[in-house]
C-alpha cells in the first residue's frame, strides 16, 4: 500500500508505445484520466497514484 504521507506524482508524461491510464488512488481507485502513446502528457495540476498500461 501506498505510503499516505507521499504526495501523489504530478505532470506525467508516457513515453511508452502503451496507453497509460493514471489514476488519483492507490491500486487503480478513483477518478483516472489517460495518456496517449508515445509523448502523451498532463498538467502539473493532474495528481496521481497509480497507472496501468494497456
């Protein structure tokens, strides 16, 4: 389990050639947003806990 005390990442950036779907809780819970492939990114305003690749 996630260290609660850790602040959640910010601004992410997938370099990857996966969809990358981030989410605001631990273990893939709560609100998520998706990056695309292969230089996909969000704001420094989307904070994030967890993220799946797909």
């Amino acid at each position: 389990m996630a260290d609660p005390a850790v602040p959640p990442a910010h601004t992410p950036k997938n370099y990857t050639a996966s969809v990358a779907t981030l989410f605001t809780g631990v273990d893939c819970t709560g609100d998520y947003f998706t990056l695309r492939p292969n230089g996909g990114h969000g704001s420094e305003r989307l904070k994030v806990r967890s993220v799946v690749f797909a």
